[in-house]
C-alpha cells in the first residue's frame, strides 16, 4: 500500500496568485483538498491527478473515521524508544539527527503518534475483516507471482563479535571497535538459517544487523553486498508469501473500506 506523502502549502507573492494557484478543489467532511496538495501528490508519488485525488480523498476520510481513536503518550514514547533500537540510536542521538535534518522533536513525535493511530484504526476496521488464508491459496499466490520471491545467491559481510549484548550495543551505536573481533565472510544464503537471512535481506547495504545471540558471543553483521539471484521454495518461502498475501488482501480491504464510507460522506467538488 502507497505511503500518502502530504505537503504543505505553497507560499505565494500575492493573494491573487495563491487563489488561482492554491486554490480549495474539494471538501471532504469539512476537510479542505487544495490544488497545490493535489499536484504534490501527483509529482511525489508519480500518479495521476485522478489518483492524487482519491488518495487524498481517502486520506480524508480516514482522518474523519478515526477522529476518535486514541494513543497513549506513554505508548508513542515506547514505539519512539523501539525505533530508535532498531536503528541502533539512542532516543537523544535520534533527536539530534532530525535536528540536523531540519525536523523538530514536536515534529517527529506528532507523525509517529499520527502513524500509530492509522496502524490502530487500520488493525480494528480492516484487517480483522480478513479471514486467514488456507495453504492451497499460499500455493497459488505463489506460483502465480513466483518472481517476487527471490533472493540472492550471497552476500558479502563483515562479522563482528562481542563478548556480551551491552558490549555490541554499545559498538553498534559509537562504531568503536576496541574489544570487538572482526572478519569478513562470504556467505551463500542456502546455507544460512532463516531468522540470519531474514535480518541480512532486510538489512540495507553499509548497515547493520541486530545483534543475535551465538552462546558464548554476540555477534552482528554489516552487510557489504549481495550478489546474484535464485527462487526460493514455497517452503521456503511460506513466511514471505503470506506476508505478501495478506499485503495484496489488506490493500483490496482497505479500498473496498473507504469506497463504502465514501458513497455516505459529505464530499463537495468545488472545482
């Protein structure tokens, strides 16, 4: 499912100007569309007006149905927390980096309360519609989108290991290598568990890995490249696949959702 990127309005030289340029289009539910969003959607999201438009259509409306869904502060400050972690980040260091991007910390904090609340909205009204998939329909949303799951042939590494979990956490947010062991391997992904392939293929190349545990060792990985490509197995796959299917039904579902509660919505075209 697309991510809807918004953008703010555009500051013009005269008022003249911003009624013809930045002009209201529609009102969903009291919501104002304007020209100047219809047209950043179209050129941030590489669609067509039509398409701009009933994604901002659907933007608000979701905001309209979820008006009442509520986030606890102490919950957006524990899914902060947690991606600060999976970035390898501590919250201060996070805050720091938006600084420098030019987000502030109110900024931030408002989009992902924002995020949380449509992830909430969206577990409550749509995916609890979805019935689970039995494995003859995995079988066959396989076979029939086999070129979707792929994965390398290898992957060239670097590992590092530690002698606990707070020595590589620590390596892993200040890059100081004293007491960390290192070597670079080549691995072919046949030959790798699930979950250390997992986190490898979802691992960008030049980033880490999160630590796992080896017994007498933590170890993480820094994931150089990845070469090559072969097809996975349905069993292989299984995990994938699901995931992708419930993508492909979750999207449908959500479509379907909002063009429901769109035939019953106050929605004026206004040019």
């Amino acid at each position: 499912m697309k991510k809807l990127i918004l953008l703010g309005f555009i500051t013009l030289l005269t008022l003249s100007q911003a009624k013809m340029v930045d002009a209201i289009a529609i009102i969903v539910e009291g919501e104002p569309i304007t020209t100047a969003e219809i047209r950043a959607v179209q050129r941030q999201m590489q669609v067509s007006k039509e398409q701009a438009t009933d994604l901002l259509i659907q933007d608000r409306l979701q905001k309209s149905a979820m008006k009442d869904v509520q986030i606890a502060e102490a919950d957006v400050d524990a899914k902060i927390s947690a991606i600060a972690a999976q970035n390898n980040l501590t919250v201060p260091k996070m805050q720091k980096i938006l600084k420098e991007q030019g987000t502030t910390w109110n900024q931030y904090r408002a989009s992902v309360k924002e995020a949380m609340k449509k992830e909430k909205f969206f577990q409550e009204n749509v995916v609890s519609s979805i019935p689970a998939p039995s494995e003859d329909e995995l079988k066959l949303f396989y076979r029939n989108h086999q070129d979707e799951f792929t994965i390398p042939a290898s992957v060239s590494l670097v590992e590092y290991s530690a002698p606990s979990e707070e020595h590589m956490k620590k390596f892993l947010q200040t890059k100081n290598p004293k007491g960390v062991k290192s070597r670079s391997v080549t691995k072919s992904t046949k030959d790798l568990n699930p979950a250390l392939l997992g986190s490898i293929l979802q691992t960008q190349n030049g980033s880490f890995t999160r630590p796992f545990n080896a017994g007498d060792r933590y170890i993480s990985y820094k994931v150089l490249s990845k070469k090559g490509k072969v097809n996975m197995s349905f069993e292989a796959a299984q995990g994938a696949v699901a995931a992708k299917w419930r993508q492909q039904q979750q999207s449908k579902a959500l479509k379907d959702y909002f063009e429901k509660i769109k035939t019953n919505a106050d929605i004026q075209v206004i040019r």
